[in-house]
C-alpha cells in the first residue's frame, strides 16, 4: 500500500467513528429526564382543637414552666407538638420559649418514646419522673380527648 492509500484509509476510519461519536452523543441528549422515584411524603394532619392543652412543671423553689401546645401535627403513629415554654420564677414570667416534641405511639396507643426535636432526647429516659408523668398524662390526652387519631 501507499502511503496515499494508507493516509486515506485513517481519514476514512477517523471521520466514520467521529461521526458515530456524535450520534452517540445526539443519543445521549435526545434521552427523556431520568425518572425519579421518590416515597411519597407521610400525611400529616393538622389538629384543630388546642383547648385545654397546657401542663406545668415544678423545677424547684419557686421555679416553674408551663407548657402550652400551640402547633399539634400527625402522621400515622406519632404526634408532633409545638409548645410554648414559658419559665416563671416566683410567679413572675422571666422567659418564653418554644420546644417541639415528637411523640411516638404504639398500635395499641401507649406512649413509647418522647423525643425533644431539639436535643433528640428521649423524655421517658433522661427526664425527672415528674416530667415523664407530666408528658405521658399529656400524651395520653391527646388520644382520649381524640386529637389524635391511630392508624394500624
């Protein structure tokens, strides 16, 4: 072979693959958006009926914070709450804050963890027994007044 024939061959070779190049390339583009397959989000029911939603802790002489919900959401076995804290020292409001808490059912309806969305704390773990009473009367509130609904 010449080296004309050899130079031809490579041009020939080189525009033929440059060109299958492209319409791999035309492929690519011409491809639909990948589908993406996300879970669906968890219903969360807002609940209405807020009256009567309120408990107080004692932190000792003279010290107390008064819990009110303000914010009560759900989806299937847990409840998600939103307190306004306001901290008293000797009957005179000294600070307002606001905590959320996640309460989590069990099919039957007994409570089995509170967790303070902040610290991710469980309050039936790592709280007074006082609290705990106080949260767990709470969370059973919530199911007997029917604020809350259970799905099995």
């Amino acid at each position: 072979m010449t080296t004309k024939a050899i130079l031809t061959s490579l041009f020939i070779i080189s525009l033929l693959s440059s060109c299958q190049k492209k319409t791999l390339e035309q492929k690519i583009e011409n491809l639909p958006p990948i589908q993406t397959t996300t879970a669906p989000a968890p219903i969360e029911e807002t609940i209405a009926d807020m009256e009567n939603n309120s408990f107080t802790l004692s932190c000792g002489s003279g010290c107390a914070a008064t819990y009110t919900s303000e914010d009560i959401s759900q989806d299937k076995n847990s409840a998600k709450v939103k307190f306004k804290v306001e901290n008293y020292m000797n009957d005179q409001l000294i600070e307002t804050t606001y905590e959320t808490y996640l309460f989590y059912y069990s099919n039957t309806g007994k409570i089995d963890k509170i967790i303070n969305d902040e610290t991710q704390k469980n309050i039936l773990t790592e709280y007074i027994p006082d609290a705990q009473e106080s949260f767990k009367d709470f969370a059973s509130s919530l199911i007997k007044d029917k604020k809350i609904k259970l799905y099995n």
